[in-house]
C-alpha cells in the first residue's frame, strides 16, 4: 500500500472504472478496486455498481465505521488519492439522493437548525426533534414498530395508566437512586438499551453513547447491531465502564463463539440473548422504505435489495438463528464465561424455565413493539410476575424495557419489583446531538426520577415496594387462569 | 338464430325500437328484441326501458356474466349485428353515466393509476386502494355495514383487544399452517369468504377468486349472489381444487333444489347455509346510493328501483325463505349430500342446536357487521363459546370470520378453538388487482402468519391453545348467566 | 264585537298608539287595544310594547296558538280591520329580525332548502337537518341539555354498549310489534314524548304530531308546555286517537285542577307528572341565547327577559311546584280519575315508592339529560331495577327515555322489561317537515323494529327477553350496595 | 426622606446610574439608589441590573406590592422624584418588553376586549377567558401541571365519570348549603384554595379575592405566595371575615415561626401546611418560559434565572424545607396556637397518620396534578378512604380539591364525606374581571349547588350521603389489598 499512498487518481480516470468487471470507488478521498469483493459485499452487489466510478464516501460513511474497509481489503486493492475534492457529488441514484433531499432536516449536517440542547427538557422532546432531524429512512427503522403498533402504543399507555400514591411528610432532603445490576454499580436504575446502527443518527454512533453512558454513570448495553466494531466502542471510555453486549446468535454458531470470547476478553459484563426474534417482526414503515445496503460492523448482519423488498430491520436479521433454545444457553454462558441475561421474556412460564436453566436474569421485553404486535406491554407481563411468581425475583434479576420515558415511568417498574429499566429509543434519539446530547438526557431522566423520589417521601430505592403504586386500572388484564376447559378431542372429532 | 347472425342493424334501425312495446337492445355487438322480457326482468322494467334502442354493453357487462342471455333468451329474439362500433357510447341517465363520473378511479380503466402491486403489504392497504379505485356505489356496497357500525368496527376492534403471550427459545426453523377443513386439505387456516358480485370490482370476479384460491392452495366459498355462473366458477381452474358453496336458501324451494344437486354435481364440498340474514340489515351507504338494476347469475337474486328506495344489499335478499327453520337443514343436508355449515351462528344456544340437528360445522359470524348492528363481535361468540361449551369443539367445526385482517387475527382465532377463519372484505378489495392481487393478498396472509408462528415459538397449528393469548381485555364482555331473575307476571300484571 | 268588525284601521292611525298608555297592536288583520293588557302579558311587558302601533302577526305567530287571544281578550278591545297588508314587515328589534337572519336555514320559509323528505333515512338524518333548518335559539332549545352534557351523551352511548346475541332458524315470516300500553293499544312500542312548544319548528306544532300519530296508530304524549291549547291538539284528529298529558304540577294548584278536569274532559287517557324538575337544569347552550317572551298556551309559563338572563327552558319553568311530593299523587289521580305516571324516577328506590303510592307506571327518564348532568343514563336505571327489583315490572308498567333512535334501542329496553320507550327531540325534528315528516320517521322506527325484530329471531315482543342481549359491557355501572360503611358521627366529631 | 421628597431627578440624571456599582431606577415616579441592594435582591442581580438608570414601574407592579419597597428601604436609598413622565417607556429586554407584545389580550390593560361578565356563565368560561386574557407567562404558570398532564386531567374526569341518582318528590323550596368548616360558619361548601402570586393576574391581587370571599360568606385560605402582605390581605376587608392560611414551611424554621405568629396575631383562623410538595413538580409549560425575577412579598420566595432554566414554579420553591416531617407538626400547632390541615395528602396509610398526630383536617389534593404525575385523582383518594376507613370521617374533617368546577362536582365530595371542597384554578381566572369576577364566579357555583340540590331532592347538606351517587365506574380503580406477595429476598438474591 505504501507505493500507491502517493499516486494521484484523476476523477476521470476513476470514472472509467465503472463496470461490474472493473469497479472502482473512492472512499474518503482513497480510491479503492472493488472488482474482486462485489459479489461478496454483504449488502448485495447492486448497491456498490451503483457506486462504481465515484466518489461513495457519503454512503459509506452513513452506515460503515471508518476502520472497516482498510481492515478488511487487502492492501493491493487501494488504488491511489482521489485528485480532486469536486468528485463529493454523490452518484446518482444512491441512498445518498434521497438522504440529500432530506439533508436539511438533517442534523449532522446542519446542527444548527435543531433547537439548543438546553431547551429539551423531556424525552418526548428528543423524539420530536428526531422525527424531523432524521432522515426518513432512519427515522422509519427506530420509530416503527409491527403492525398495528398496539404493543407500541401501549407500553406506554399501560405506563400511564398505573397510578401512584405518595407518602407525605418524610425527611426527603436525600434521594438516593444509584443502583447494582448484576454486582456492577450504577449511577441510575436505568441503562442504554441496545439498538442497531445508531452512526444512522450520528457519525459518532455508539462511541458518543459510550462515552456519555461513561460520563454519567451508568451502563451501556451494546447491540449485536452496532455500527461501530464492538472493540472500539468498549475502548473509547473508561476502562472501568461497565458494558453488558446484546447476542443475537448467528446460523453460523462459530461466529458467535468468536464474539463471545471477544466480548470476555474486552471485558463485557453479561450476554444479553435476545429471545423474541428468530425472525424479526413486520415493522411496516421500516417496510415501506427500499431497503439499502447497511452493514453491521459487529456481526456482519447483511442489508440487500431482495425480491421481495424488504425492510432494515428484516435485512439485518437475516443470519440469526431460528433454532436456538434453552439448552443451547448453557453454551453461550460457558463460551462467555459471563452473567447470561434473556432478553425477551414474555410469560411467567418462560421466567420459570429461565430459572430452571440457571439465567442469571430475564429482561421483559416485547422489543419496544417491534416484534410481534399485541403481544403483551411488557409492564403487564413485569405486573403478572410479581402477582403470581414473587420468589423468581428472589433467583434472578428483573429488567423491563419498552415504553419508558419518564421519572415516574421507571419508578413504577422499580415498585414492580425490576431492578433496573432499559432505555432504547429515547437515547437513540438524543444522539441526534451526539455524546452531549445521551448526557443530557441522562439527566433529565435522573432528575425526573429524584424528583419523584422526593414527591413520593423516598430516599432510596431500596424502600420501593408495591405499596406505591396503584395498578387497579391494569389489573384487570393480567391473565387468569382455568378459564378455559379442555376440549376432549377437538380435530380428530366424532362427526354425529 | 343462424339466418340473423349475418344479419346487420343500423344505429338508426335500432333506435327505432325505443318504447315498452317495441324494445331492442344491443349487447356486445348483438340486437335482441326484449320487449316480451321487460316485465320478467329480475332487475325491473324501468332499467331496461332506459337502455331501449340502445347500446348497453357497459351495463351489462357491469352486473351480468356473458354467457347468460344467450342461455335464457330464445333464439328468436336475436335481430342481428350491430353495425357500428361508435355506438358504444351509454344511454344517459344509467348507471354507466354515474360510472363514468368516477372513472378516473376505476381500476379496470385506469389500472396504472392504482400503486403497483409489490407496494401493498397488507390487507389494509387493499382496502385503502379500494376505496378510491371502486365506483362510490361498489364502495358503498362492500364496505358497509348496518345502521351505525358498532359491530363492524368492534369485530376487528376486539380482536385487537386479544393479547398475546409468546413463548421463546423454540426451535422455530418450522412453521406449517397448513390444515384440514371438513376433511378438505388446505394450504392455510383461512379461507375466502363468500361475497356477492366480484364482477363489480374486477371483470374477472369470481373466477379470478377461484384461480387465485387453486394458486395458492387455499378453499374458496362460492356466494349464492356470484356474478359468474357456478358451473364456471368451479370449472375456471384446477379441477382437484376445493370449494365450498355458500347458500341463501330461496322461497321458492324448488330453486333451492336445483341449486343444491347443481353444487353436488360439481364436485362442491360443503353448503354454507346462511342464516342470519332471513332479511337484510340495513346498510345506510349502501341505501343512500340509489340502486339500479343488477342479476346474480346464481341465484336470480333480484334488484329493481322500488318505491321505498333500497341499497344492493336489500334488492338483491328479496328472493330469500324467511321461514326457513331448524328442521329444514335434514332437507338441505340429504339433497347436496354434502356436509353442512350454518354461516351465521350467534349463540351458544344455536351452537347447541347446530350439534342436536347434526350441522357439521358452525361459521361464527355477524355477517360482517351487516346483518344487526350492535349484536356481539364474532371473536367474542367464539370465546364465550369457548368458555363455557368446550365440548363442541369436539362435535363439529367452528369457523368465524369479520374483522380478520392480520395474521395475529387468525391465530388468535385458532388459539380459541377455531378450525378456520374466513377472509371476506379484503379479498373483494384484492380483486382490484384481479387473480394478481388475491393471490398477493394470500401471501401477505400466510407470510404474517409465519412470522406470527414462529414470533409465539410456534411450528405447527396443531401447537395452539389459549395459553398462547390473553383474552382479559372482554372477557368481562362475555355474557353472564342468571343475572336477571324471572318476573312473575309482567305484561298481565296485576294493578295495585 | 260585532260593530267594530266592520271598521277599518289605516296603517297611520295603528301606528299613533304606539305608548305604554296607549297600545294597539295587529295581529291577522285584525287591531287589538292592549294597553290594559300590557302589565299582565306573561312574556313581560317589553315584549309588546316593541310592538306597539304596528303588526305583530309574525311575532306572534311564531309562539301563540291563533285561538288563544280572541278567547282570552274582551271583545271591546278589538278596534278594527287593518286597511292594508303592506304593514306585515316585522317591527324592529323584535324576535322576528333576529329569524330573518337565520332565515335562508329555516325550514317553513325555505322548505325547498331542505333534502326531500324519502331520503332521510334514519332518526339522526332528522337531527341532521334540524342543526341546520332550526332558528339558532329554537336549535338551542331543543338540542341543548344540562351543563357538561355528559349525560345526554351517555344516555345514547349506553344503549349501544348492550350488544345482542341473536337467534337464527326460526319462522320470521310474521314480526308483530304491536303493544298495549296502560291498556290502550299501539302500532308500535314507542310513544311521542311531550316536549315544550312544537310550534317553534313547525306552524303546525302538536297539531302535526297528533295527525301523524294518529295515522300511524301511535300514542303522543301531549306537552303540559304545548304550544297549541289542549283541546285543539286533541281534536285535531280522529277521536279514537289515544293521547297522554304530561304534567307540570303548578304553584296555583287550582290551576293544576282546572288542568287535569279538562284534560279528562277531553279524553286523554294517562297523566304523566314531570318528577325530575322541581327546578329546571342548567342548558348552556340554551342559557347562552338571550331570551325572548314566549308563552305557552296550556300552562301560561311565562318567559321574559329577567336581569339574570335565562334560557327559555329556566323561563318556561318558573311556574312549577318545588314542593310537590308523593302525598299529592293522591290528588292528582282523583282530580283527574285518570291513570298516574311518573316521568323521571330515576333510582330503585322511588320506582318502589312509586308501587307503594298506587302509581300505574314510571318512565324511567333524566329528562333526555336536561335536567342533571352526569345523572345515570336512563337505560342503566332500567337494568338496576330490572336486576333488583323484577317484581316491580309485575305491579306497574315501566317506560324509558333518553337517546332512543334506532329500532334495536327500543328492544334492547323491551328486552330489560320496558313496556314502551319515549322518543322525543327525533320528533321534533321531524316536524320540520311537518305532519309528513313525523310520520315518516314513525315508518323508519317501525321499519328498523321490524328488520330487527327478524334478524333476532323474534316474531313477537312476548317472545323478548334479557336473554336476548349481553349487557356486560354496562353491568359492572350498576351501583352495588353497602360498600360505603357508616360513619359514627362525621359532623360532630370529637376532637383528638 | 423628609429632604428628598422634593427634590427633582431628570431623567437624563437616571440614566447615568446605570451600572452594578450605580444603579438607580425609578419606580411610581420615586428614585431610588439600589446599588448596595443588588446582591440581596431575592429575584436576582440580573433582573435589576436590566432596569438600571430606567423607570422600572412596569415590571415591579407586575409582582410587588406597592408597599414593599417604602417599607425594606432605608429611607437614605430614596434620591428623589422623576423629573417626568415619559420615562415611563419600559426598560429593553425586561419583563414588561415580553408582557407588551400580549398586551393586546391582556385584561387589566384591555378589559374592554373581555366579554361582559354577564355573559359568564360557568367556570370553565372563565378559564376560556384567561387563557387569551392572562400573558402567555402567567398562563403558563397557572394552568401548567406536571409533566403529562394525566393527573390534572383526570382529576375533572374522574369527578365527572361518578353518576348521580336523583330522588324525585320531595319538596325543595329550600335549599340550604351554607357549612361549618373548623367551627367557621360559611355560606357554601367551597372555599378558595392557596394559589400562588394573585397579582400576575390582575392588580389586586389576593385583595379582592379576600373582598369577594367576604361579600359572598365564603372563606378564602390565603397562599404563602401570595403577591401582598399576609396583614394586607387580611385587613382589606370585614374583621369577622375567616382565612385560613397556606404554610410552606421554610428551611430556615425561624421565618416560619415569624409567620405562624403573624398569622395569628392577624386572626388566622387555621393553618394549612402543605405536604405534598416538598420539591415543585416538573411543570413543563411553566419550564418552557425563561423564569424572570417574581418576589413573593410573604415568603420572600425567590424566582431567579438559574442556570438550569427553571419555570416560575420551581423557582419560588426554593425555599420550602424538604426535611419536614409529622414529629415536626406538634410545633407548628403549638407555635401558631391554631388548628392545622395538612395540604396534599394523597393514602390512607398517611390519612391515619394525621390522626395520630393530632391533626385537625387533611386536605386530599394532588396540588391540581402541579406535584406528581400519575398520582390518584383526589376525588379517588376520598372515595377509598371513604370506603375503607370511614372512622376517620370522624376523628378531622377531610376537605378535597382537584378539578371541582361544577356544583354537582362539589356535592359528590361531600356526599363521600368530605366537609368542603377547594376551588383553586377558577378564582385565579375569575381575577381577570378583579373582584367582580370572584364574586361572579362564587355566585355561579351556588347557584349550580342549589339547583342541583333541589333536582336531587335535597334540602340540606345534611341529608347528603353516598346512597346519592353511583361511583362503579371508577371503584374497580380503589387499590385492592394484598395482591402482591411478599418477595424473600429480592436485592440480596442467591445465584442459582
């Protein structure tokens, strides 16, 4: 490579390198031969013809982390400098288009139109703000949800609708809500839930979470998903900052293993599994945009054009696999050597297989209503555990995510008996103003629930019980059991 | 008819014949004097005394399959060739003119105006393009429902109201819905429901239905009011595909007969006899459109301007038996030979009966909202079914059907006992796109279905039972017993 | 009288006493001296004063029955035929300008304005068309009721929340709705609720609804407020006519006796006492439109603009007794000799005091929620007693009203025991049309009752019965009993 | 002062005392010099800096009371009289340059673009009108709750989802509501409740609510915050007029004991101390406002721009004591000599506690949904204790606020035992029609009692019980007991 650093490529020499045969592209000024790698791009050849004979670093940046393709390509295939900077024209026909139609809404790009910082004051600010700052596609992948978005609406909704009764008249000049999930200190009893791609939001990605998760306190679960590679994020902050890393398990058992003894040696905390998508849900709007060309830089997740269209979220979950089960868990803690937390419990009996299979914990997750619509809010399966299962708190921790967006939100699930709250969206969105914005947000969160504390006549967490909270409104809809009898032989009926 | 097929009548000729006592009316090319028909014409005298001496192709060809004149008018009555082609254009003040109004909509003319096919995702998206594709009055006929639209919004609604519990860390690689209907393999556990005049929506109709149903492996049932014969719905595909025939049982018994041995010899595979529509519902949309004259090939059901005005839906229910009763069914079942369903049950009371009277499957349904406005949303009759006569289930076959639009809708249905759902409105829509979009449509199904399945850890229908939902939401809405004790004397009372 | 018959009054001369001292006005033609009359016009002396020298036919028109004022006036006050018809523009400042503004939407003036009668279809089609064809303030009038209007809209939502479970396979050939209500047969099983002032929507007034309910073979209850004396509205029709009078006890009690021994006289057949509005309610909408004097030609209410402000309902109510209780009833039936109904008992416990003081029959009635708001809605007082008390059904008859509007409203209330159901603001409404109009919506309530009455099964209203619906979704709002324990003694507590 | 009192300032002169270290400003025509004062301005140094060497009488009437200044002043301070008036254009960047641009919808400045008080006539008029009448600052302030707004609406919805049943025939021409509350007779069995800084609204402030209160027999509990002197207040008008008054008790207990001296040297008749708020609630309208300096003139509540941003609300909270607690109430008791009601309590378990201590009354109050979001409905927190612990009606008297804007609102809390409700929000807006608008509203709410009284067939509070209501639609939301077992260990689990 040492040879070509110098050589100068005209944009017209570059140009002429633009078949499938002969494919060239300019990355970050370097122009690079491609020809060879075409078929084997993860997210299909189509989109890097698309790319041949141009300057690309507009799409590339979007969704690959900076260290990816000079990792990856052998040194021979770069080419020389791109001679001029004119060449940043995007090519034509490319995501690039259409994210530049959008570009000012953008917020990389033009910070500036985003209001200060300082005067979002909630988390529901921070969602609004996205919804304009994103591009349309990214906005489309976090914000959907399946179908119907009932499970969506009603994480929330259930929320809400759980009341809370304060106690008056206590010494509440302390408020303390620091925490310990799995033997690791917290500022917070909440923490970054893990969600893909966020460089789709900012170019810091999941190193600005890291590092604000680090600044403030508190844990970061990474995802499978990440555009950034695991190694740097974990590496970008403190060294004694506690990361947990969401598994999803690949087809190819082998990749998981190598990722599970990566995640040990850079000093993970725990595994947490997903377990509600061997397939990923029907995330309409995510559906409804063409899909692109997205590479994850931690598992390789692939994002191609396929027949039948497809969304972001359906692309990137093409290599998980379908066939893990309960005891393939036994592998993945001792490959990991670490806490195995199940992410995606749904029902009291699977809490109760967790504990057979000696889980270490199980966060009540419907994906944030990505996965299957109607399934359960997960406060309501969190309520339905504490009701009839109390001593599975007793054997394993309880985490709760989906919906979650408030002081009091999370206090409630902390009454519910959780040890701690995942936070997804609302922190991808707060990354639309980089590390800054993660801090701020963790802020308002912690003043909200230390206000609350406070109004409740709590000093710490540790006081929370049932006793709080009112859940008549949702009571109702835990469900019962016997109420349906058996059907003596229903298929293979005796016709009359 | 050989010496006047050579025979050419003139414009002129033709509109010569204008009056009641001297009509000719050209169809597709063809003259034929109807002056002796007018009066036994199904659909009144008045819309065929609009078409005197004209050319009325459009409005035939709008409500009547082509091959029905030539079957019922003796030859005689042919009077030759229409000369010209410039004829073509609608007598005013028929039905085609309020057509033409909406043209631009109309699919059949304006097929590149609807969004491609691969853009719609589901079955909402169908009804979505429907509405704009279909003349106001099909609109108004297929999609309404009666007086006030409690039940028709509360079926899908309560259904929406089911909650799911899925179960993980399942070897989920699997997932077969394929199933058996009385007997009859099917490729899903859903079938087309009947539904009168397809031709309304597509020129193919029913026969697009059918070849769209054979595609894709599932049953099609056939409605009494089809705009196509049913000997050609029946022959239009592969002769091994399954179908069933949906019957409104006439006042005219003998009609009934025939129908019956007619169905028999075709190979038809079970009779879904309708009963809760012994008359119309009242459909305001459809009331407020005035109607006009349209056949069902079928059934002969009749639809004229009467003096009370009245929708399609209440032209078209003149023809049916009001007096038909529980001892009928042994007739029905010993003249087809064919199994016997009763579309329409809405009690347990009747489910009772529909097993004492030997039925042999039970079509839990409102009509779609159409029939009584208020009374109890489908799903809801399965589940107090459920609840409280679980040995049915083992006595004939339930099957219910309103409101189901998603794959969750259907499991949740089979979760409850069902041995198939039936798909009615959104296959009507689909047509919109003829054979292409019912089978479209049918993919869409079976794929949320799939994903459905394996998102509940699910691999095989045979798997399903209430544990997989949680029905808290109405159960509360299941009726009660012995909530209202007996009065003494009511209407004989005694005065103080 | 007879001298003056023959004099002519010129414009210029009528227009001279124009004065308090001095007060001719016009009315038909003819002039009136009214100056002593002035001081003990019920509507206030304001009123006609505006009117003084000139001709108030219109005004008066618009709230006087034409035979009240030459009954009512000496014969010597009349002065003369007015010369010309020039004179019939409205005085200023009066009622009148104020219906000119609104008059493009009035219905007698611009009945053309209005869509042909046969295409409303439904109880809410009137409705419709009154928000529109109505004056502003008779709008007001009539649509308003109590403050929040929580329970006029409940009133409505209730009924709609009892779902139905109909029965099929039965001989629905015949559907007879015809009822015996306190032993006088009806057409229907429903009746003209009395409502104030008919005259407002229709020159006709109560005279319209007598025709009509006589044609249709239907009770009307006849307004203690009409707007045509008593004796015109009864003899304005067949003398088989069955009528009912609702009753508003007066402050003079002699004048309550005159009432009920002319009622008598006159053949009414029940008495209806007003129970739910010793004070009339608060109707903001009302109360919002200044108030005009209006007088009712039954009862004298008066309305006149007072400093408060007041709607005409607080106006037309000041004659009424707040000190009516049980003890009177006896009065009243043997005053009259007549049978007694209570209209607006709304709790088990006077429906059984009702029993007790001999009473024939209680409409269960919050005054269509004009009385109190947030009151019970009608509907859910039926269910009560019909769950607690059946008996009382079998010691005196029990209507309801309140929302009433669709043929399976009406069932659903004979279905829970109801003898008969009120309607009461559709029937005003419909008199925009007039007599036609009232029957009309007569016809689509029977025909609604009829096409419901088959799709249930039924083919009498002997064969209804609760377990016709499912009241589920309103059984948990019946108030339960002896959840609020005493208190010792709250008041008078003794101090810690 | 004697000296300066006629010497003259020029304008010109002013404006060069325009620094931190020379500041002067002129307010109702007299010149001060500040400059030693700045740092001890409880508004903060910015604030008075902006007004420097200007006529600040805008911005100091807006929040002070005219007499504050003369009386905190050393009489030196005092420079002189403004030479002229036209000075009087207010300072840039302050306050008043923010109140100017509404000044068109404000009301003290405009009142002619108000509509007549007349027309007013229920509550929520008034708070229609504030909203456009009030600067967007105070509306923001009054109307805000905390975070979203769910407990501040549910407050009115909950009140208005409790049903009504009537009795009929009694006589009711008396109406009777006047109340004893604490041994204080008052004319209805409302008072106005505490609320902060009067004077935002209209420039008498909390002296004519006190004129009002006295004309019209009620009793007026006086704010902490109010925006004049607590003796201002309390003499304005009749000596036999009752206050109570509100505490929020000061970090610095000494200006406490200072006040509960004052109050009751000034005939206070009873204290209530607020506990439901020892930090302010996350008001996110009133956060949206830049905070700008407000004096409280009782409590010296500070309202300065932190760096934190802060609405009007967290900024005058700073001074309440988070340490206070129920051994702390024997010294407010003892100190003031006067019966104390604890403001804000929100369980039973704390109701109990108040009786223990001593207490004489407790306020159920959420502080109008201002303090935490999600917490119970007040109206719920009486009906729970009514129904659990109903010996506690006995032991203190149990007032109520939240949401109270109708006369049947009212009676249903006293019909659950409560002995008075709190109107808060509604005397706030009345202010913007000053006295007159407090006495309007006051008559409005009587008025609304005693017809509802009189349709409900009372005569006397005394006869109110629950028997009069039906609250089963919200009793499923009383919290149930002992639905959640107890977890062994959940913190300190053993691994599995």
């Amino acid at each position: 490579m040492a040879d070509t650093q110098r050589v100068q490529v005209s944009v017209a020499e570059l140009s002429r390198h633009n078949t499938k045969h002969d494919c060239w592209i300019a990355i970050h000024s370097k122009v690079w031969d491609l020809t060879e790698f075409i078929d084997e791009h993860p997210g299909g050849a189509g989109i890097l013809l698309r790319c041949a004979g141009k300057n690309a670093t507009n799409d590339y940046d979007q969704v690959h982390a900076p260290a990816i393709l000079e990792e990856n390509l052998p040194s021979d295939r770069f080419k020389g400098i791109l001679e001029e900077a004119i060449s940043d024209i995007p090519p034509k026909g490319t995501v690039t288009e259409a994210r530049q139609k959008n570009e000012a809404t953008q917020n990389e790009e033009n910070p500036l139109r985003n209001p200060e910082l300082h005067t979002l004051i909630s988390a529901a600010d921070f969602e609004k703000i996205a919804r304009t700052a994103l591009t349309p596609k990214t906005w489309a992948f976090y914000s959907s949800a399946a179908t119907d978005l009932i499970t969506h609406h009603q994480n929330k909704a259930f929320l809400r609708r759980i009341m809370i009764q304060p106690r008056v008249l206590r010494d509440v000049r302390k408020a303390d809500f620091s925490r310990t999930i799995l033997g690791n200190k917290t500022a917070a009893p909440f923490f970054i839930s893990p969600a893909a791609m966020a460089r789709l939001v900012h170019p810091d990605g999941e190193l600005a979470l890291a590092k604000a998760a680090a600044a403030e306190g508190i844990i970061q679960c990474i995802s499978n998903n990440a555009s950034y590679p695991l190694g740097s994020i974990t590496q970008s902050t403190d060294p004694q900052q506690t990361f947990f890393f969401q598994l999803y398990v690949n087809i190819e058992r082998q990749k998981t293993t190598e990722l599970l003894l990566k995640a040990r040696d850079l000093g993970i905390k725990a595994i947490f599994v997903t377990v509600d998508a061997p397939v990923p849900g029907k995330r309409e709007a995510d559906e409804r945009i063409a899909a692109v060309a997205i590479q994850s830089a931690i598992s390789g997740a692939t994002a191609s054009n396929d027949k039948k269209g497809g969304g972001l979220g359906r692309l990137m979950a093409q290599y998980i696999d379908k066939a893990l089960q309960w005891s393939d868990l036994a592998w993945i803690k001792e490959t990991s050597g670490l806490p195995v937390v199940l992410k995606g419990v749904q029902s009291v009996e699977d809490a109760k297989l967790a504990v057979e299979y000696g889980v270490d914990g199980i966060l009540l997750s419907n994906h944030g209503g990505r996965s299957l619509d109607t399934s359960q809010p997960a406060i309501l399966n969190l309520l339905e555990l504490r009701m009839k299962c109390p001593e599975i708190f007793a054997k394993l921790e309880v985490y709760v995510d989906g919906g979650f967006e408030r002081g009091t939100d999370i206090l409630k699930a902390l009454a519910l008996g959780a040890t701690a709250v995942g936070v997804g969206r609302p922190y991808l969105y707060s990354l639309v103003y980089g590390q800054e914005g993660t801090q701020h947000l963790t802020q308002i969160l912690k003043d909200e629930i230390e206000v609350s504390m406070r109004l409740c006549g709590l000093t710490s967490l540790d006081q929370i019980s049932p006793d709080l909270i009112n859940t008549s409104d949702i009571d109702y809809l835990v469900r019962s059991s016997n109420k349906f009898p058996d059907i003596a032989n229903t298929r293979g009926r005796a016709k009359l």
